[in-house]
C-alpha cells in the first residue's frame, strides 16, 4: 500500500470512529496524526465533529495545525480558542509560519504575541510582515545562517558543532561580508568533505540564485521548479542578506496556486471551506451566478431577434445546443492551455501572433471534420441538405472564432492585471454562445425563410 493510501485509510478510519461516537479510539488515532494531516481531516468533517477532533489535538501542535489549515477553518478554530490558547500555540512556530498567523489573531492576542518575544525575534517577525504575503519577502524566513568568506572550513565546521542545530531545510550556507551584503553560497557537503585549511571563498558559489523580496510568491515558486532549489537567498536593494525562501513554503505555493486556478474558474474562493454553512455558501455564490445569469439574457436576446426563423424553421432550435457546446469545449481547450502558458510564463504578447494562428488553424481543422460528422447526422435525422450546408457552417464559423478567443481574452484579461482563471470562463462561453447562436440562425434566415 502506497503512502497516500495508508494515509486515506487513517483517515478513513478515523472518520468512522467520529461517525461511531468511539472517542477513544479516534483521540489515539489523531495523536499519531502529522499535523497536515490533521488539518485535512479537519478540513474533512462538518462543524460539530470539527469541534471534537480539534478538542482531541495536542496543544503543543495547534500552531502547526492551524498553519496548514484553509483560512475560513483556521478563523473559526480561533474564534473559539482562548486568549492564553492562541499565545502558546503561536510560541512554538517558525518566524514565516508565524507571520502567516498573526494576520488572523485578534489584536489583544497579537500584542501578546509580540510581548512574548525577544527584541531580534521581534524585530524580524516585523520584517517578514513588512512584505506583502504573496511575495518572497513574505514568504521568507529570516532565520539564516551565515558565514565570512576568509574563514577555513574547520573554522566553519566548529561554529557549527557551537550551534548544535541548523535551522530546518539548510542545505547550504550563506556568505556575508562584513557590512551583511550577501556575497553567494558554500554547499553543506562541499564543508563535510572539503579540505579543511580551504577558505569558505575558495567554495564559493558566486552564482547561486538571489531573490528580491518584492520578488511574486509564483515568481519565486517557478525559479525553484526551474533550478530545483531547496533554499535561496533574499536579498535586499543594498545586497544584504535579509532571509531565505525554502521549498516547504514554495510547495505551499504551488498548491495555493493550483486551487486558485481550479476554484476561480467556478467563481469560488480559494479557501471555500466545504462543510460551510448553507447561509454563508451561498452567499459566496451568488455573484457568480448572477454574472452568469446577466451573459446567459446575452445569448437569449440573441435568439429572441430570431423568433421568426425559429417558428418556421424549428429544427434549428433542436441544433443550438450542438453549435454552442461544441464552441464552447474548444474555446475551453484553448483558454486552458492559454492560462496555462501564462502561469508559466511561456505565453506572452511576443509569441502571441504565432500561438493566435496556430490555434484558429486547429480550430479550423477541428471545425471542418466535426461539420462533416454533425453535416451527416443532420440529413440523416431532418431528411434536408440545406440544413445540414447551414449547421456545418455555423459549426466551423463557431470554432473558428472559439479559437480566437480562447486565446486573446486571457492575454486581454493579463494586460489589465485581471486574473484570467477568474474570468475567462465566462467570457469565453459568452461569446461561443452568441456568435454560434447569430450564426446559426442568421444562416437559417437569410436561406431557409
């Protein structure tokens, strides 16, 4: 059994205490829980049993739980929790996690916080909050170690023996010179197996990645794909060193961006809590809707300036859904890869010109051979070329222009700063569903009446 099966299967198990009302049994079981996977179980369960297992949570680990937690939960566990509780929770997180924390603290709670630390920890937390929490300066943890570049190795070894403890994901350390600016990196192995009388200078990796702290959460995530690092430098305008990215926060990135682009593109909110209640769900939804119900008068006024087409010639109603369905998945295919592109940075106005004639190519290809097929079923089922002639047209026509944009909305939505998972969806459909509906019954008017 693979490690996510045996992790389902926990939870699973655990699930089924809950529903059972077995408590012991479930308290045993969230004790041998990581703190993630306490969180999706959480995450998992409605609002009453949510209570229990967070009762059941060891409190040395809530910090941790409540870090993994979407925002909605994490706000609602807080709500309830003690002034004390939050305190001692937020005590034993790292400096990044805890900036992520005290955002949703109540202020009494976050003054507390701030009480309870030592000036340079205090100081540091207020750097990290000083970045926006999408950037690299927000995702940063300034907890470093860093070294001169004149010392030996030896040297570098018993400074590290002296500390005792590295912090967490260090698989190199950072070179400083005397003023802090930051110089490049020496890899932990090359210290280990290094000649000791070797100078950190003579190890140094003078080319190893540094990041601005302005530097997007995305931006940064795709640098650490692309060079497959487990930790880089942040580094400041004046070039000092003020902390490092590591990759546990990067896949938290990564995972971020992924709901982000799967819930937006259905108009919901990247940290829709499930078990929400009926009241608040729905209130979440109703814009969406509403949006959507405004683009759906659009193609019914559209049919409506067709009345009389329709009341003569009343097997073209029969054939709207086809025309716009098929325009529609091919303008989905299109504005898919196209976000895509643009979330990796592959796609932009420079290849655009090539990327527009290749996909209207595809979708011409794509047109010609479906208006055969659905050209052919149309005489089979109506008993009449000059419909099919019309429905193939209206068919190549609709993803012809699906192609078009499918691939020119995003890139329109991107030069406005308007996220084009959020909103190209609807745009998209809009406009397959009108031209394929104009088209469709145009041809039929000026042919058929």
């Amino acid at each position: 059994m693979s490690v996510v099966s045996r992790k389902e299967a926990r939870l699973a198990a655990l699930r089924e205490a809950l529903d059972s009302g077995t408590l012991r049994p479930a308290q045993r079981m969230v004790s041998a829980l990581h703190p993630a996977e306490i969180a999706l179980l959480l995450e998992s369960v409605p609002p009453r049993q949510r209570e229990a297992v967070w009762s059941m949570v060891d409190s040395e680990l809530e910090g941790d739980v409540l870090i993994e937690l979407n925002e909605n939960v994490r706000q609602e566990l807080i709500e309830e929790m003690e002034a004390e509780e939050l305190v001692a929770a937020a005590e034993g997180l790292e400096l990044d996690d805890l900036a992520d924390l005290v955002g949703d603290l109540p202020e009494t709670v976050t003054r507390q916080v701030l009480h309870s630390m030592d000036q340079r920890d205090r100081e540091r937390l207020r750097t990290v909050l000083s970045w926006p929490e999408d950037s690299a300066g927000g995702l940063m943890n300034t907890d470093t170690v860093s070294v001169r570049p004149d010392v030996t190795l030896e040297v570098v070894l018993r400074y590290l023996r002296m500390r005792g403890e590295l912090p967490p994901r260090t698989d190199s350390l950072f070179v400083v010179d005397r003023d802090d600016r930051y110089l490049g990196t020496v890899p932990l192995t090359r210290i280990i197996t290094g000649d000791p009388e070797d100078t950190v200078g003579d190890s140094l990796d003078t080319e190893a990645p540094r990041i601005e702290p302005e530097t997007a959460a995305h931006e940064v995530a795709q640098l650490f794909q692309d060079r497959d690092l487990v930790s880089a430098a942040v580094v400041g305008a004046e070039g000092k060193l003020l902390g490092r990215v590591t990759v546990d926060d990067v896949v938290d990135v990564i995972r971020e961006e992924a709901e982000h682009s799967v819930l937006s593109m259905a108009g919901l909110q990247d940290d829709e809590d499930l078990f929400a209640g009926i009241v608040t769900s729905t209130r979440r939804r109703l814009l969406w809707l509403g949006i959507n119900l405004i683009t759906a008068f659009m193609a019914a006024a559209v049919v409506k300036n067709f009345e009389g087409t329709i009341e003569k010639v009343a097997a073209l109603a029969a054939l709207m859904p086809i025309v716009a369905s098929m325009g529609g998945i091919a303008g989905t295919q299109t504005v898919t890869l196209i976000i895509r592109g643009l979330a990796l940075g592959q796609v932009q106005w420079s290849n655009a010109r090539w990327l527009l004639f290749k996909e209207v190519a595809v979708g011409g290809v794509n047109g010609l051979l479906w208006a055969l097929v659905v050209g052919a079923v149309t005489v089979f089922w109506f008993d009449t070329w000059q419909i099919a002639i019309i429905i193939a047209a209206a068919m190549l026509i609709n993803l012809l222009a699906a192609a078009a944009v499918g691939v020119l909305v995003p890139l329109a939505l991107r030069r406005f700063d308007i996220d084009p998972a959020l909103s190209a969806g609807v745009i998209l459909t809009t406009f397959t569903d009108c031209i394929g509906f104009a088209t469709l019954l145009g041809l039929g008017a000026i042919f058929l009446v």
